[in-house]
C-alpha cells in the first residue's frame, strides 16, 4: 500500500511541477510579447511625432531622399466646416499633403546641393520641448501613459528602454533620442488581470500539491497505524487463546478434569482471561459507539469519594501499585457523569500500570475546585514520554514506538477515547511529561 501511495504522490508531483513550469513559462512570454508590441508602438509614434514636428516647422520646404529621383514637400490643408466661419488668428484642425515632384537626373545633384544648404540650419531650430508635446499628444491618443525625456545625440547604444529616432531635416545624422522610465510599470498594469490569473492557478496548483503531499502522507501514517493496531489485536487475542487452549488440552489429555483441585484452578484461569477478553471487547465496542454517534450524557450530583475509592481499590488490588487521593473540593459535592470519570481514570490508571518504571507504581490523584467545575491531576512515576511524541499520543491507534519490542499490549485507542470522553464534559485535557521520571495528565471539566 505504501508503495502505491508513493507511486500515486511522485505521479501527481510531477503534473503538478508541470503545470507550475507552465504556467511560469506562460507569463514570462507573455510579458515578452507585450514588451515587444509595445517597443514597436513606441518607434512608431516617436517616429510620426517626429515627422509632425518637421512638417509643422517646414510646412513647405522640400525633402529629398537617397536613391529617389524625386522631391517632396509639405501642405497643410485645413478642414473646412459647413456653416462655422474659422478664426483666422486660430488655426483649426488640418492635414498635411505630402506631395512629390520629379526632377530630371541631370538637374538632381544641384537641387539636391541647394536643398542640403537649407536643411543645414534645421538643428537649430528643434525645440525639444516643443517636440515632447507631440509626442505626448500621439501617446494620449493610443493611451499609452508613460514618462519620457527627449534628448538629442549623435551616437545610437542599445538600450532597453531607449528609443531613437533619425531627424530627417537635420545635419551631422542627428537622432531623438526617446527615454522611457516607466515602461516596466505600465507592462505590469496593462498585463495585471493575465497575471493575476496565472499567479492564483500557481497558488492553487502549489496548494494542491501541498494538500496532496499532506493527504497522502496521512494516509501513510493511517496505514502503518493501521497494520500496528492489527499487530497488537493479534497480540492481544493470541496470548490468551493459547492459555485458553493449554488448559482446555490439560484438562482433556491429560486428565485434568479428573482432579478436582487442577480442574477448579484451569478453571479459574480459563474464566480470568475470558473476563479480560470481554473487558477489551466491551472497551473497543465503547469506542467505536462513541465515534458513530454522540455519547449519551447522565449529569447527577455525586460524592467525590464514592466515586473515587471503588476505582482505587479495584487497582490496588495489586500490591505493587499505590495510589494517593488527595480531595481539594470546596464543595463536598460534583455534577457530572460518573461512569464517564471512572472510564477516564480507569484508562489511565491502566496507562500507568503497563508504562511503569520497575515493579513500583506510584499515582497521584488529585481532585481540585476551578470557577465553574473541577480539576483531576493525575501523576505517575513510570517511563514517561518522550516530548516529540506528545503531539500525537491522543490519535486514534498511536503508540509510542519502542522498537521491536511487545512488551506492552495494546491498540492504541486509550487516550484516544480518553480526550473524546473529557470533550464530551466540556473539558479538556493537558499532558506533561519527562523521560525515566513520569508522566501528569491534567484535566478541566466545566459544568456546563
């Protein structure tokens, strides 16, 4: 079963890595063809700003291009409104008409000399901030905010968040140069609803897989506590069928009934271990009623050391176990369920007995008053636990581990069902211990 559980968690590890790298790889492109489309539409409008400027600070000068045998100049052409007159000192909204003009080759090179002489003096006359306001304008149109200086340069470095632009009408090949300042800020906001999708299905598939990794390992954990509960039943339930068996063979082979005295102690034998046999029966039986459904519970005002003395006596029937009841009570009375406490004390009791140190056991019980009910301190001298293992000593078929060894039979179910019966009473239970010295178990039980 372990293996097929390891099998099922590395499987579902690895769907899950997948996804995580998937989903990764999904966002990084994705920024990264944002930040490309984004570069292009930046050149763009930087290059038609630039030529806006241009047009509106030549209108008509004319612009000659390598390899073409023609020349082109610049018109502005204004909108003209049915029934509106326009201010002339206003100019309204216009376009500009680009039109080309074919120059014969032999004339091309003193044309093209004139008009050079004439673009000479274009630098002077670029107004960088005059130059941000179109650029602005282009990228309010295409709601784009970004913050950027304009610079004038003569050398173009590579630059991820700097763009160049040619001014075609300039000497000495004089570029704009364009810096961006918060492009990464404004990739992240146009992209933030992608990204925050792929960013929960990350979440939720890393806590799935954490889920997973703590549902598999629990079922691990379940089926080992599972095969030792099995192991120790089988345990329990062998040693006294064998007792059982022998005095059943030594009465029947070996004419055990024929003797009064062997046949009344095989007898009493036999009916010894048949009573703990009921007792463990009636113990799991208890336990799996109380986890079906909910455990009936019989307040009634009872005398503390009635109901104490009967459980102390039936455990120091064994001479080597000596038991310390201290009464602290304000009142001489408790409201509560007493087949509930002796369960309680019984199953610890008997925790105290199994775990002891050597052939003395000494317990301590101490019952004491609080605000709103009472308080059972329950302290013994047996080998106690170790702390990495207090966590876990009230799980349904915990054991401490002690290696291969069975000294100690048992299913695991005590303090279990222990803590579900102080819950019941509206109570709860505190254990402390330390290892070769012992073990207390401190109980609150309020009378609500």
């Amino acid at each position: 079963m372990n293996k097929k559980f390891r099998s099922v968690f590395v499987i579902a590890s690895v769907a899950a890595v997948c996804i995580l790298v998937f989903q990764l790889y999904w966002i990084f492109n994705s920024y990264k063809t944002a930040e490309k489309n984004l570069d292009i539409i930046i050149s763009n409008l930087l290059k038609k700003s630039v030529e806006s400027y241009q047009f509106k600070q030549l209108d008509s000068l004319p612009v000659i291009r390598e390899d073409d045998p023609r020349i082109y100049y610049a018109i502005k052409k204004r909108y003209v409104y049915p029934n509106k007159e326009i201010d002339p000192i206003k100019e309204g909204p216009y376009d500009m008409i680009i039109n080309p003009i074919e120059i014969p080759k032999n004339q091309m090179p003193i044309i093209k000399n004139v008009l050079y002489k004439l673009k000479a003096s274009t630098l002077k006359s670029i107004d960088l901030k005059e130059l941000k306001q179109f650029v602005q304008q282009e990228f309010s149109k295409n709601n784009i905010d970004l913050d950027f200086n304009l610079y004038l340069t003569h050398d173009q470095i590579p630059d991820r968040n700097i763009f160049y632009e040619p001014v075609q009408l300039s000497k000495d090949n004089i570029l704009i140069k364009a810096q961006i300042n918060n492009i990464d800020t404004y990739l992240l906001k146009q992209n933030l609803i992608p990204l925050l999708v792929s960013l929960i299905l990350i979440l939720l598939s890393a806590g799935s897989l954490y889920f997973m990794a703590i549902t598999i390992r629990r079922q691990l954990k379940l089926d080992d506590l599972k095969n030792d509960f099995i192991n120790n039943m089988t345990h329990e339930l062998r040693t006294p069928i064998s007792i059982l068996k022998s005095s059943n063979e030594a009465l029947l082979n070996f004419k055990g009934i024929n003797d009064p005295a062997k046949a009344e102690r095989y007898l009493r034998i036999n009916d010894d271990i048949l009573n703990k046999l009921d007792h463990n029966v009636d113990r799991i039986l208890d336990i799996a009623q109380f986890n079906d459904e909910k455990l009936r519970i019989d307040r009634v005002k009872i005398i503390p050391d009635d109901l104490m003395m009967p459980i102390l006596n039936r455990f120091m029937i064994n001479e080597n176990v000596r038991i310390k009841y201290v009464n602290q009570l304000k009142d001489g009375e408790l409201y509560t369920d007493p087949y509930i406490i002796d369960t309680i004390l019984s199953n610890l009791f008997d925790n105290s007995i199994k775990y002891a140190r050597g052939e003395g056991v000494e317990i301590l019980l101490r019952i004491s008053s609080l605000e709103n009910g009472f308080q059972l301190y329950i302290e013994d001298n047996g080998k106690g636990i170790d702390s990495i293992y207090l966590p876990y000593i009230f799980d349904k078929f915990f054991r401490v581990p002690e290696g291969n060894l069975h000294n100690v039979k048992g299913y695991g179910l005590g303090l279990n069902f222990v803590k579900k019966l102080v819950e019941s009473l509206n109570g709860d239970v505190e254990v402390k211990s330390e290892l070769n010295v012992g073990t207390t178990f401190i109980i609150k039980i309020l009378n609500v």
